[in-house]
C-alpha cells in the first residue's frame, strides 16, 4: 500500500517543492491550504487514510495549533509533523503537549525533513539488541507486533504510531524497573532530560486506550509519582 502524507501548507512556493520531492521519493502527497479543509480530510469517515501529516503552525484562519488540538480531542492519532518559522521551546512544547510527534523550524534542510518524516512512519532501532526492536511481546493481554508497528487484541490488528511503539518498547525493554520522565524524552523525542513539556504523559494516556482494559484504573502501564512509569507484568 502506498504511503499517503497530508500536506497542510499555504506557502504555495513551499508546498509545491514539498510535494514534488515527496513524491519523486514515492510517497502519495495531499495538499490542502487551510486548517479547516485539513480537518475535514482526516476526521470525514470513509476517505482513504493518511499515514503523515506535515503540519504548517502559521495558517490563515486556523492555526495549525488548533487543527492538532481538534485532531486529538476526536482520538485521532495520525503521526503529525508540525513545520513552524516559530522556534521558540515554548511554541516547541506547546505543540509536543498537545500531541505533535515531532517538530521542524523553518528554514529547514529537505532532506533533514524527509528524514524526520521516516523517523516517524518507520521507527528505526535506537538501542538494545536488533531481535528486541522486531520481535512481538505481550503486555497483558495485547500482543505487540513492533516489525509492522500493529497491536493485536482481541483477535484484531491495529495500528500504532511510531512514538507510541517507542515509548512502549523501551518501557517493555525496562519492564519492572520505573522511568524517568527525562529519560524517555531523551529516548522517544531526542529532546533534553530538563525539558518542561507533559508530551510524556499525553502518550501515556493514549497507550492506556490501547492495552489497558480499564484506562483510568491502569494494571499494567503504572504511574511512579513525581517521577516517571514502570511497565510491569501481571
């Protein structure tokens, strides 16, 4: 299947570079110039789905601040890049603590892009042993299948992002053992230990949809107060 990203960027002069060099790399590239269209393409049921969204925070109307929010109040969790001319670490944190997987100030390198935007379909192993990062495991009763970033359970395949099979891959690699918040941003995000964001805790709660069987009374993915999580085995 071909891999669909949407292209949220009214920079037209931009767009069209973007889009023509996502697309001689392969990929299905959508445009659209506004939030609200952006909205409309990835929450209108039936449409074919997006694998990426390349994110302009700077949009007439709506900010791509807003479109992020909305998208994750309606549970929808497409990996989103935001592209931003704003690179303040306030603005950065904002967008992680409200559900961006990765961020990229303009001006940006093409390739440094395309880069990042690989990073996020196709997580590649940061540590631990290769047979670790590919081979399925349990947490619960939901097998994790890292190789084709899914999650089984109840007899059926789902799709997880690649951030969320990050921080559940190294929490199952440290299962038992609690977790700095720190130390998965460092990890999972690239992003220095101190850094002020609940990015950490936003993922968190979306793995709790996935794999507990009551997310507000969590058995397996645990809170360690004032200081991070612990991943166990029941």
């Amino acid at each position: 299947m071909d891999t669909r990203i949407l292209l949220v960027e009214d920079e037209e002069h931009l767009a069209r570079g973007l889009r023509f060099n996502f697309e001689s790399e392969g990929f299905l590239v959508e445009h659209v110039e506004r939030g609200e269209a952006a909205l409309e393409r990835l929450l209108s049921p039936g449409g074919e789905p997006v694998d990426l969204v390349l994110l302009d925070i700077m949009l007439p109307s709506m900010s791509g601040f807003d479109v992020l929010r909305r998208l994750r109040e309606r549970d929808c969790d497409v990996p989103v890049l935001m592209l931003t001319a704003r690179n303040s670490e306030q603005d950065v944190v904002r967008g992680l603590d409200m559900g961006a997987d990765d961020y990229l100030t303009k001006p940006f390198s093409l390739p440094v892009l395309q880069a990042r935007a690989r990073t996020l379909l196709r997580r590649a192993p940061r540590s631990g042993e290769a047979e670790t990062a590919t081979a399925a495991f349990e947490v619960g009763k939901v097998t994790v299948h890292p190789a084709s970033f899914e999650f089984e359970r109840d007899g059926q395949r789902l799709p997880l992002t690649a951030k969320e099979l990050g921080l559940l891959q190294m929490l199952y690699v440290r299962r038992g053992s609690a977790v700095s918040r720190g130390e998965i941003l460092q990890e999972v995000w690239d992003l220095h230990p101190e850094t002020k964001t609940r990015v950490v805790d936003t993922f968190v709660r979306r793995l709790r949809k996935l794999i507990e069987p009551d997310p507000a009374n969590p058995r397996y993915l645990l809170s360690v107060r004032s200081f991070g999580y612990r991943l166990v085995e029941v």
